[in-house]
C-alpha cells in the first residue's frame, strides 16, 4: 500500500486534470490524463432516447449463453434508442453459439453475427465489435451473460455530456483470486498509464463514436484493449463518468480470462501499449 501511494503522490504532481461536479457524485474531465478521485455517478431517473445504438457482445462458446444474452438486450434497448442494433462478436467459437445467435439473427434483422474463423482473443472481439457497429453510440458487454441491461437506460443518461461512461460492479460476482487479478492489473495500468478508475475490466462501458479510434488501436489478444480504449478517448479530450451496475454470477459456461496465457498477453500488450502512448 506504501507503493501505492507514493505512486499516487507522484501521479498527482505529473498529471494535470479537470474535474466537473456532477449529480450524485464526480464526472472526469481529463486533458489528456485522467482525474484519479473514485467518486461514482449513480442512477438518474429517466434515460435521454438517442437516434442509434450498437450494443455488441464478445463471445467465445457461449452457447449456453447467447440466447439469454440477446433476449435479455432486444428487451431493454428500446427504452434508450429509437434504432438499434445487436452485434454478436462469435470469436472462433466451437460449439453453436454462432448458430444459435445465427438463427435469432435470421428471424429479426437487428440481430446479426460477426465471426471469427479462428480465436483472435477478447482484445480483438472488442476490436472487430467496434469496427462493426453503426450507430452513434456504441455499447459493450460481456457474453457471458453477467449482465443485464436493464441498467443500460441509467447508464445511457449519465453519458451527458462526457465522450464515455465506465461501468463498475456494485457486487462484483467473482472468486477471491479474479479479484486479487483484477486489482493487481489495475494497479499496473495506473502506474504506466496514469489514470486510474473503479472498475477497470468491467465489461460494461458506453462510448460516443468519436471517442473510439479504432484505426490507432495496437492492443493484441489481451486485456489491455480496455486500457487502451480509455487512454486513447482521455487524450482525445473526452471526459468520462463511472455508473454502478449489477453484476450476476455466471449461470453456464467457462470462463478463460485468467488463463495463463491470457495473463501473459495482457501484461505484454500493456508494456506495447505504454511505450507506444509515450513515444506518440
């Protein structure tokens, strides 16, 4: 913890940052680094209809999933936007959930499948999910179906006027161990990158268009894509603020993001990520 802090000393006095007071807590406004205060905006009332919406989700068999998770989207998305879309990222999955998200695709144009002939990693499914939608707003989340979007309205309307919203598990559903992972990453993404959040992995983040440089992006297989995402939108000068969201324990399935090799490629990714933000 000592380490800790004086890392935050140390950042404090290198980074420069803007901070607006929001409802319910503090908004960031960073040019080009983030504030690293943890306050947290929760819920409004009523959520602000926009004209688009891309919501995508990574999957690497879900199968067991993938239904859940688009009935559970097509149920909540009309309350935030009059158009929208879903995008299943199929990452080289070897089971059906391609077809099983291929045949709801086929009975209901809003749906419809990406896929990749081989596992490219949860970096790349971002990447791809990205590159595929096409509204003006974009919304990420997990596959695995640990997500409602029933909160997808308050996070909508706390967008304002930021460039992005992060989610943050209220009551994050996971094991001791992906915990201790989880804060040891965030740790080290502060310490290279200098912005510091509640949540870093938390597969629930909203983005405007414009604050998503696919093109610039250099993240590989790993993690650090959702480093990158935030650091690249900072220094593109959008602010951004953080919403409580629930998170449900996984009902089917495995889960493969703290596999060694995953691990490794996020560490490797981030060191790529913090020497070409550097240079650049």
């Amino acid at each position: 913890m000592a380490w800790d802090y004086a890392a935050y000393q140390w950042a404090r006095v290198v980074c420069h940052s803007h901070r607006r007071t929001n409802v319910g807590g503090q908004s960031f406004r960073a040019q080009p680094v983030a504030d690293w205060g943890t306050d947290l905006q929760q819920a409004s009332d009523g959520p602000t209809p926009w004209a688009s919406i891309s919501v995508f989700f990574p999957c690497h068999n879900e199968a067991e999933n993938v239904e859940r998770v688009i009935g559970n989207a097509l149920e909540y998305l009309p309350s935030v936007a009059d158009d929208f879309e879903v995008i299943i990222v199929n990452d080289g999955s070897t089971d059906d959930t391609a077809a099983l998200a291929g045949a709801i695709g086929e009975n209901d144009p809003r749906v419809r499948v990406v896929s990749h002939p081989t596992n490219l990693g949860y970096g790349r499914a971002l990447r791809t999910g990205f590159e595929s939608a096409t509204g003006d707003l974009i919304f990420c989340a997990d596959g695995d179906g640990q997500f409602s979007l029933e909160d997808l309205p308050a996070v909508v309307d706390a967008l304002d006027e930021h460039g992005f919203v992060l989610g943050y598990r209220i009551n994050r559903a996971d094991p001791f161990y992906r915990r201790l992972n989880a804060w040891l990453w965030g740790l080290s993404v502060r310490l290279l990158l200098g912005f510091r959040v509640r949540d870093l992995d938390c597969g629930f983040k909203l983005y405007r268009r414009e604050a998503v440089p696919v093109d610039d992006f250099i993240s590989g297989r790993g993690a650090a894509i959702s480093a990158e995402l935030i650091a690249r939108a900072l220094r593109g000068g959008h602010s951004f603020t953080q919403v409580g969201v629930t998170h449900y324990p996984r009902q089917a399935g495995v889960q493969s993001g703290n596999s060694p090799r995953v691990i490794v490629n996020s560490f490797l990714d981030i060191i790529q990520l913090w020497r070409g933000l550097k240079s650049g």
